[in-house]
C-alpha cells in the first residue's frame, strides 16, 4: 500500500473496555494536532463506524480524562462488523469523513477488524493494545491489564481476612476466558494456595488432596483463584466441598476489574503508545501493532499480533508449589 497524505485520523475503542483507554485517546488526539492532523471520535467502535456515529475531538475534548477508568468514546463488540455488507458501510463512512488513517484500541478481535480493514479495503490502520487479558503478541503490556491485576489483588487481600477469620476455603473467580495471565498474576501476588487458568487443564482430585492434607495439618484457610474460562466459581467450590467436606464458598469479581481509575503504569503505557500509534502512521507503517518490549517501542503487523502463547505458566505452578 503506497504512503498517502494523512490530514484526519480517525480513533475507536472497541471490544471489552479497560482503565487507560482514555490516556490512550488523549495521547492519539493531542499528538495528532500537535502535528497538523485533526482527529475524529469514532463513538461505540466498529458499530458506531458502520451507524456513523463520530465525533470531532479538539485539546479540550480530551482535557482531564487521563485518570479516568472506562472510554469517552463508549466501546461495543459488531457481529454486524464481522460482515463484508458492514465493513463496506465502515468503508463508507470513513470516505464520507475524509478520514484518511484509523487508530484502533482494542484486543485480538478488534485487531481483526483493523487487519480486515487494512487487509481488504486498504484503509491505514494501526491497533493499540487495550485488553485487560494481555494476551497479544509483539508486547510485555497491554493496556488496562496492570490496573486490573492491582483491582483484583486489593480484593484478594479483603477476602484473606475473611477466609482467615471464617476457617473457610474460598474461590476467587477472575476474568480471562482464554488467558490465564490475570489469575497466575494474582495468586502470586495474593500468595494463594492455587491457580486454575484455561491453559492447563486442572486435576481436581490432586488440588482437593493437597487441601484435606493441609487441613489435617492445622491449615485454616485457602484462597484458590480461577480464571472465568476454566470453571464458574460457584461449581468449583460445590466440587471441592463435595470432595473434601471441607466449607467453600465462592466469590466472582466479575467487570469491577475493567473500572476504576487506571494506575501509573497505564497511563504512561497508554500515553506512549498513543504518540507512536500517530507518528508510525505520518511514516506510512501500515497495517501495525504498536506495543512495547522492553521499555521500548515495539512494531509488528497487525496479523501477528492477534494472539500470544505463554510459556510462563510452568514456572508460576512452580513457584506456587514451592510457596504455598
């Protein structure tokens, strides 16, 4: 695709929101102006696209919104975008815009629709990586996925006093239907018992075995954590209290871990990410994901980055088995 003059750029938010989308707007809106371009609020993502649903964003429009949770520009999920008939109407928007390039925050599926649209009807497109999961390839951190943790963390904490108290076993249920990244982070952080994530299938038998051992040997209390994708908490704690006798109950953060004001490290993450979104694409890089490794800036198509294999789960049982 040959470079084009870019004089409008166009930013959505789309799938599952997180804390730190909104730095990441204000970072793509100022950044933009900063450099002659004007920039266009697409409302609700690839649906407010296709209903053409926009908005122009200025300095002031974005004003004090760094430290806020959740999107301005609303966030939805398209089945209808998922549609070649929808993907034209976006198309079609766009070019009754002017919008020359598109900003796409989000997580693998709305990576998929930023690759269609490049791919396809050869729009510019960059994604940005807000996904609470951090779940994409070419990045250390996604978007929103730090703020989350802390979230459920702090929750953790507040039901170990109970757990505690009560002599009671616990499920704690978090989101990640396909990723397991949330739950590992926060049983290591929240010194829990055990961790069941989408990646490894688990063995009841050997968690309710090393649970009734621990009790005969004066152990009071367990926090399990598990992710959404695996088993419901509820189920879970039936299952173990079926097997070992012992009380379980269950609690399910459930969407508290996407709100909230996002931490330090979001906002610079979302900041940064934002201003290089804007400058890859006044160079021409289509077609990209703009992450970070290492502390630095990370470039890869927006093709590869749609999914992430993770091979520190091994090590997390490890270091679970040895503190626990």
């Amino acid at each position: 695709m040959k470079k084009t003059a870019i004089k409008k750029i166009g930013v959505l938010c789309s799938g599952g929101d997180g804390p730190g989308m909104n730095a990441a707007v204000r970072a793509v809106v100022r950044s933009a102006l900063s450099y002659g371009v004007k920039v266009e609020g697409i409302m609700r993502g690839y649906q407010g696209l296709i209903e053409n649903d926009l908005i122009e964003l200025t300095r002031r429009s974005v004003s004090g919104i760094i430290g806020r949770g959740g999107t301005i520009l609303k966030t939805a999920r398209s089945p209808e975008f998922r549609t070649d008939k929808g993907q034209a109407k976006a198309v079609a928007t766009l070019k009754k815009h002017k919008i020359d390039a598109l900003v796409v925050v989000g997580g693998d599926g709305s990576y998929l629709g930023a690759a269609s649209l490049f791919e396809k009807w050869d729009i510019p497109t960059v994604g940005l990586p807000g996904t609470i999961d951090n779940d994409l390839y070419g990045t250390d951190q996604t978007i929103g996925c730090n703020t989350a943790i802390n979230t459920a963390l702090d929750a953790i904490d507040k039901i170990r006093d109970t757990a505690h108290s009560m002599e009671r076993i616990f499920i704690v249920e978090v989101m990640g239907n396909h990723s397991g990244y949330i739950a590992m982070e926060v049983a290591l952080g929240s010194g829990a018992e055990d961790v069941l994530i989408p990646e490894i299938k688990p063995d009841y038998k050997v968690m309710c075995d090393r649970i009734v051992k621990g009790s005969k040997q004066g152990k009071i209390s367990w926090i399990i954590v598990v992710s959404e994708g695996v088993v419901k908490a509820e189920v879970l704690a039936q299952t173990i209290n079926n097997m070992t006798g012992l009380e379980t109950r269950s609690v399910v953060l459930g969407h508290v871990q996407r709100g909230g004001n996002p931490c330090a490290l979001d906002r610079t993450l979302a900041t940064k990410l934002g201003v290089a979104a804007v400058e890859e694409l006044l160079k021409g890089n289509y077609g990209s994901a703009i992450g970070v490794l290492q502390n630095k800036i990370n470039i890869v198509p927006l093709a590869q980055a749609r999914k992430r294999p993770y091979d520190l789960y091994q090590e997390g049982y490890r270091l679970m088995d040895m503190l626990r």
